[in-house]
C-alpha cells in the first residue's frame, strides 16, 4: 500500500532559524512528489512538483528536493508568515494523491 | 483563473440528514477530485472524475456517499444518513490530466461538515 510519512509533527521555530521537514516515501512508481501549504480554515495550496530523483525547485525561502526515497522541504531564514502545516503527498502518475499527515511549523518573531 | 469554488462553506445538520456539496473546478481543468480530512490528518481521497466519467473511488466511500459530474464542469457530493463519524472537512480539487502528464491538483477551500 503507497505511504507518505512526514516529519516532525511539529515544529517550532524563531524568526531567521533555518530548518527541514521530512516527506518519506512508498509509493510504487512514483510519478511526482507534490508539497502543499495548508493554513488554518483553508485548503491546501500548491507549492511544488517533483518528477525525479535529484530534482530541486525553490519559492522565496523554500526549497524542495527529493531523493529515491525521501523529500526534503527547506526553509531558509523563516518568516512568522510562514507559519503553517505543510503537506506532502505522492502519486504515480494521473491517479489520487496519497498524503502525509503534515508538518505544523510555527515561526515565532 | 478564479480557482476552485466550494459551496457552502459550512454545514451543520443533525445526524440521519442528507446533505450535498457543490464543487466548481478551474474552468479548463478535466479532472476532478474529492477528498476528506479529519482534524490532524492529511486529506484522503474519496473519488475522482475524468470529464463526466467517475473512475475510481476509495473504500472510504460508502453506499451513502454519491458524486456527480453531470456535464463534466460543476461536480455534487452527496451523503445520505449521516453519521457522526462523517464530520470533517470536504475538499475539492482539479487538475488538467491526460496521458503522459501528472500536473498538479488545486484545491478549494473545502465544506467544513459538522454532525449534531
């Protein structure tokens, strides 16, 4: 059965503390590796895709990498705005996408 | 591009009730998907559309759960008899598909349901 597994749960940061947040994966032929931003109330928004092993993309302070097994989500000199719980999911191919259950940062100034 | 559009944003109904949600995708978008999350958790998949044709549902997905895609535009999720334990929030995404692309999905934000 395909599995997303993030972590931590949990993280909380000061403002400028640069971190990562683990996605690993079991998703057989993997076809892209999606991260998402959820905000309280909200649905999730699209941040990322990754296709293959070695990819990088970057957005302001984030950045997105994958390996064969696992993505790494980068945030580098965090804001309070970037406060939120960030979702990991994969498919193979045109098919549903199977999610991790989220990291929830908190940036505090 | 106006994205995805939910309606209504909340419900609250008693248990045994019927209820349906509406999902409006991207306009040019050919798929559609339904998902559930639960407080803590990821989104789940429920089912999904190509066009007017509904091609896979989970198991998640019982006899009191209906979706529709009439036209291939607008989609209706629809359950019957609810349950306490169908409390959540429903969401609905699109995504351009087709053979050889796996483009990304846009969610709306979501019907919360809540179960009295």
């Amino acid at each position: 059965e395909d599995q997303v597994t993030q972590s931590p749960e949990a993280l909380r940061l000061q403002e400028g503390e640069s971190s990562s947040l683990n996605c690993s994966y079991t998703v057989s032929g993997l076809r892209g590796l999606f991260w998402y931003r959820q905000d309280p109330g909200k649905g999730p928004e699209f941040l990322f895709t990754l296709y293959s092993a070695g990819e990088e993309k970057e957005k302001e302070r984030l950045k997105a990498t994958l390996t064969k097994k696992e993505s790494f989500l980068h945030i580098t000199a965090p804001k309070p705005e970037d406060s939120a719980t960030y979702l990991c999911a994969g498919n193979s191919g045109n098919t549903p996408l199977v999610f991790g259950k989220g990291t929830r940062l908190s940036v505090i100034a | 591009d106006t994205g995805v559009s939910q309606d209504p944003r909340h419900k609250i109904t008693k248990r045994g009730q019927n209820v349906t949600f509406r999902c409006d995708p991207i306009s040019e978008h050919n798929r559609l998907y339904w998902y559930r999350q639960t407080l803590g958790q990821g989104p789940e998949f429920l089912t999904y559309f190509q066009n007017e044709a509904q091609l896979e549902k989970s198991r998640l997905l019982s006899d009191r759960f209906s979706a529709e895609r009439p036209k291939g535009s607008f989609s209706t999720l629809e359950i019957q008899r609810t349950e306490q334990g169908d409390s959540a929030m429903y969401l609905c995404a699109s995504s351009l598909g087709g053979p050889g692309g796996n483009q990304p999905q846009h969610f709306g934000d979501g019907t919360r349901l809540s179960i009295l």
